[in-house]
C-alpha cells in the first residue's frame, strides 16, 4: 500500500516515485562526502571491509551494496588480495567518458577537437607558469621519448606522460584533470591507428618527437604564445597522419 501523498507508480512515466534511503545509501553519501571533501585522496586505501562495519555500525550487506556503484563509476577500484582504494583523479573522471564514448564514432571527432582546445591552452599557462621541478619532468618525459623510438608502448607511454606534464605544470588543477581523462582516450584511438601501419610507427614518433622538443623549448622560453602554436601544429599533423593511416 503506497503510504499517503506518495504518488501511485506509472509504467508510461519515466519519472517514478523515490524509495525510502537505504543504510548502504546513507553509507554512499558519506564516503562519496569524505571523497570530496578530501578527506580521502586519490590513491587512498579504504580500511578493510570488516573494520567499514564496526566503524559504520553495520553489517556487510550493507557496506557491499554501498561500494559497488562507487567502483561501478570508477570512484573507487577493487584490487584483488589488496583492498578498495579510491580512484586517481583521472580515474574518478574517467568510466563515464568512456560510456559517453562507447560506439559513438562522431565523439571521436568531438575528442580530438577537444584536446585541442584544452592542450593548445595548457602550453600556453604551462610558458606562464612552468617552476623548474615542471621543466625538469618534461625535459624527462622527452628523453624516454628519444630512448623508445622503436618501441610503440614505450614511446606512446612518455608521450602521454609529456602531455601530463604540461598539464601539470599549469598549476591548474581542473585542467589537469580533464586532460588526464582525455588524454586516455587519445592513447586508445592513436594506438589503433599505429597497429594498421607499423611500417610507419617509427617514422611518426621520430616527428612526434621532433614537434615535442618544440613545444617544451617555447615553454623554456616563457614564451606563450609560441608554445599554443607549437602545439596546434603538433596536434594539427598527428591528427592528419593518423587519419591518413586509417583510411
């Protein structure tokens, strides 16, 4: 029997009446508010599922039910014989992107035309704002670059991880974030692309990392403007080579 002023349930309606909060709800809330609130970071372990119990004043029903949606949308990560950890940043961000992307080819499009957008910006703020632990990271980044040409995991690694650095190095945490996000994507896309020409992988990193040395030399520079066209250019070229190679 519905209780009274709730509305009766409609099959046709999309929108449908609210249960009660649950205690594995009320758990959600508050380990979603100490996520956020920063109480838990990125990287933190969760304590056992016993000890979530006796702390909550709860059984295990309970605790599981409350964990599943969070490692379901990527808050959290269940490892195997180590515990629930809470997601990197990147991770927290990243599940539902990747739903919003699941057989949408247009959004392929979409993502590249985003990168743009957000990394043409990052190398101009990471000219403005870079500190020398920043310049030291990317020079690092580049150098693994040099040493991986052969290596398409490899190379495709500190690539992402140069990008990672400018983003870094813009002291722009939101920006960070997204790129992270993105950038996973990106990695996805390129290395499908290289599998259905690896005659031509080796070709591609040694301009790649050409194009690379440039961006960070106008970041050396502090020179903004030049590191935003640098790395327009960049992104323009490897766009265009890939497309060339999946046609």
């Amino acid at each position: 029997m519905n209780e009274p002023n709730a509305p009766a349930e409609n099959p046709s309606d999309p929108f449908q009446p609210i249960e009660r909060a649950t205690v594995s709800d009320a758990i959600l809330d508050q380990l979603r508010g100490l996520i956020a609130g920063g109480t838990l970071k990125p990287g933190d372990r969760l304590p056992s599922e016993r000890d979530l119990c006796k702390r909550f004043g709860v059984g295990r029903t309970s605790v599981r039910e409350a964990l599943k949606p969070l490692i379901t949308l990527g808050i959290l990560e269940g490892r195997i014989g180590s515990g629930t950890y809470v997601a990197t940043e990147a991770g927290q961000f990243q599940k539902p992107l990747q739903w919003g992307l699941l057989g949408d080819l247009q959004s392929q499009d979409d993502l590249v035309e985003t990168r743009h957008m957000l990394e043409t910006n990052a190398a101009h703020w990471a000219a403005q704002r870079a500190g020398p632990d920043n310049l030291a990271a990317i020079a690092a980044t580049l150098q693994g670059m040099a040493e991986h040409l052969d290596e398409p995991g490899q190379f495709q690694e500190f690539d992402a991880n140069f990008h990672f650095e400018i983003a870094r190095a813009t002291q722009n945490k939101m920006l960070y974030r997204l790129i992270n996000v993105i950038r996973g994507q990106i990695q996805t896309w390129i290395g499908e692309r290289l599998t259905l020409s690896p005659e031509r992988t080796e070709s591609l990193a040694r301009t790649s990392l050409e194009q690379h040395r440039e961006i960070f030399a106008a970041i050396q520079d502090q020179d903004g403007a030049a590191a935003r066209a640098a790395m327009d250019h960049h992104i323009q070229t490897a766009t265009r080579d890939l497309q060339k190679i999946a046609k």
